[in-house]
C-alpha cells in the first residue's frame, strides 16, 4: 500500500489520502477548509481512476470537496455510515449556498447532486472487499455516525483515524478500539499538545455561567456545531430545569432528527426528550420574536462565522448583561477566533467590539493528547503518520513517539509513504 496526501498535512482542514494498492486507488475523505477563501484538495492525478471513496464523518473539513472533485471527474462510489450519508448530504448542499453569497463556487449544484448520490452505506465492523483491499468501518466516537477504518491489502493492516475521540458524552460513545494489532496508522493530531479539562467539571461550569447571566437578566448566546455538538449541549441542557425557554437555531434540528432515525447517538430516548422539549427557531420574524425576551439560545455557527448566531451577535453584541459562549475548535480568521483573541468580530463587514461577555468551553469532540498516546498504545503499529493538526502540536507528539520507538511520518502535500 501506499499514502498520497493532498491535505491535512500540517494543517486541521481539507483532509484528503490517496491510497494506492496494486488494483486500485481509493480516496480517504474529501474535505475543504474554511477561511477567507475556501481551500480544496490539491490536485489528484487521474482522478476519473480513482476505484473507491471512503468518508469517515460529515464534518466539511473531510466531507466538502466531494462536489469539487466530482466536476474534476470523479465517479465512483463513496462508502459512509448511514448516519454520515444523510448528514453529509444537507452540509454539502447548504456549504454550497452559503459559498455562492461570498463567491462563485468552483463547481455547480448538480456537482453537489451527483457526489450525494454516489454514497454507499456500510455497518460498523461489517468487512467489505473492493478489488484486493478490505474495509471494516469502527466507530469512531467523535460525532454521530463518524467511524475509523482499518484497511487490509497485500498482508498489511493499516487504520485511518479520521476525527476520533476515545471518552463518553452525553451524546455518544467513545471509539471501539476493539481490534487486533495493526502495521500502520495515519492518525489526527488535532490536540497532539493540549489535554482536555474532564467533562463534568466542563459542564459544572458551562451551566454555572448560564445561570450567572440569567440571575443578572442576560440572554445566553451559545455557538456550537450543528452536527453533535448541538445535540449534546441539548442534552446537557435538558438535564436541569430552566425558567426560561431553550431555542435551537440552525440546522441543528435537522441533524438531530438524522441521528434520532439512524440510532447514532447513546440514548435516543433522552434525545427525543431534549428535541421535544425545545422551541426551534424558523426564520427571522420568529427569531427577532425570541430575541424580545430573556431566553437560552443555542445555534449554529460554531466558530461564529456564518449561520444564525451572526445575527444574534448583530442585534445583541452591545448589551453587557447577555453572553456568547464557544463550545468548541475556532480556526484563525473566523469571527470565534477573533472575539476570543480580540474582542471583536464582524458584523455587515465591519469589526465591530463585542460589549457582551464571552467565554469558550471545552466540549471537545477530539482525543487530547493523552488520549491519542492511550490510541497509539492500544493498536501498537509499527509506523505512525501525522495528520490533521497545528505544526506545533504535531512535533511536540512525535517527539513523544519517536522516544518510544516508534517509526513516525509527518508528511507534506503530495508525499508519498509506503506502508
């Protein structure tokens, strides 16, 4: 087997392997990354060649250059949980029309069309064959329905990480690592460097700040992803009582009713509990209503930039009592990155001071660092490749690996690794 890499190398975002066996060439994710200008995979030779695509999760940054790659010429099936495919689906068609407000996308919505109707579902550890390689999907444990995969070619057994997360939610499982010793890994090392604080003592704090701001008679403004992120926080806020009403703003809604049909989360239960106790918000009259009074909102986008909470930070941002809290990652140049750095974001195209208070919690859907050496420990491959983080965070890790042995490979665009 060998690893070509077209993105996530050095970097979080575009997530993009070529595999090559000796009958066939496969792609692992196709993602884009965010920013001023969108950033796609690098060029892949011969694309109309490519056997198979396998998409770990529905998160854009492995999920959003499937349209793209399709107007190159890509055709051929992509492999997913059900979960993902549904998922992925409504991400890729909605990225495309929040793209068209900023630019001119560099593919057409029948591009988008074509790339959700080449999906293929597949089940947890349930092997399948393409030519002379075999694919088993385990759940990954990073958001409803994401999965690693452990590939088998010409005597080597390799695991693609994807986006994992080894600890329990509320929402979720932790990933199975339930499986025999491997080759080979090409593994995220989005937190190579950072631990994680535990989650309840997350939680504690994230509902002792929302009821501060409530006492004083704030609103709360919750940025968080629609996909997990959203659903957990849902969950997490379901599980005390309020005297004020929680909205979900976003597509949200949608993604919880995508993971409550496919059983992608723990407790679906609970979960319908938490989305029937909710109030949706559907559009602006109803959310320039729900703004009137003191409420809990929770909405999409998670790093600020784009989706609904850009309007709530439009009409709310001046008002010291109310608070925008961030639940998760936030890329440089996005309106959570700022505001977190600065103070500021931009609202109308202007930077603009935030008077509301601000925080970010640590809802991490990522292994931290302690995690990924428990991952590494457990599988025990021989060769380690680095992908999916910060250049920082990626040598101080393996610095780590290197002195315990192991063979270790941080690969730039278009590298090549034989397994």
């Amino acid at each position: 087997m060998k690893l070509i890499f077209h993105g996530a190398v050095r970097e979080v975002g575009r997530s993009c392997i070529e595999l090559v066996t000796q009958q066939a060439r496969f792609l692992l994710d196709a993602g884009i990354k965010l920013g001023p200008e969108t950033e796609y995979p690098e060029e892949i030779k011969n694309i109309k060649g490519i056997t198979a695509g396998i998409l770990s999760h529905a998160h854009l940054d492995h999920s959003g250059a499937w349209p793209y790659l399709v107007s190159k010429g890509l055709n051929c099936p992509i492999y997913t949980t059900a979960a993902t495919r549904d998922i992925a689906k409504v991400l890729m068609k909605d990225f495309y029309k929040v793209e068209c407000l900023n630019h001119i996308p560099p593919y057409k919505p029948e591009n988008t069309e074509k790339a959700a109707e080449l999906f293929r579902s597949v089940r947890y550890r349930t092997p399948f064959e393409i030519k002379d390689a075999y694919f088993k999907f385990f759940d990954a444990g990073h958001i409803p329905g994401s999965a690693f995969i452990l590939i088998e070619s010409n005597g080597k057994k390799l695991v693609y990480t994807g986006d994992i997360n080894l600890s329990d939610t509320r929402l979720i499982k932790g990933a199975d690592l339930n499986l025999e010793p491997i080759d080979a890994i090409v593994m995220e090392t989005t937190y190579g460097n950072k631990e994680h604080p535990g989650r309840q003592q997350t939680e504690k704090e994230f509902l002792s700040k929302i009821r501060e701001v409530l006492k004083k008679g704030g609103k709360i403004f919750i940025a968080a992803f629609a996909v997990g992120r959203t659903q957990e926080l849902m969950l997490l806020l379901n599980s005390e009582k309020w005297n004020v009403p929680i909205y979900v703003d976003g597509m949200g809604k949608d993604m919880t009713e995508i993971m409550i049909h496919h059983d992608a989360v723990k407790d679906k239960a609970k979960m319908t509990d938490a989305k029937n106790k909710i109030e949706i918000v559907r559009g602006s009259i109803q959310r320039e209503n729900a703004m009137k009074k003191q409420g809990i909102f929770i909405s999409s986008a998670g790093m600020m930039t784009g989706g609904p909470i850009t309007e709530y930070l439009k009409h709310e941002h001046q008002d010291p009592k109310n608070a925008f809290l961030l639940t998760g990652y936030v890329d440089a140049g996005t309106n959570g990155r700022m505001l977190l750095d600065e103070g500021t974001v931009f609202i109308e195209g202007r930077k603009t001071k935030v008077q509301a208070e601000y925080e970010q919690y640590d809802f991490s859907a990522h292994a931290g660092e302690s995690e990924l050496k428990e991952l590494v420990e457990t599988l025990n491959p021989k060769k380690i490749i680095l992908v999916h983080g910060e250049p920082d965070s990626m040598e101080k890790f393996a610095d780590y690996l290197r002195k315990k042995g192991k063979e270790v490979f941080i690969p730039e665009l278009g590298s090549e690794i034989n397994i």
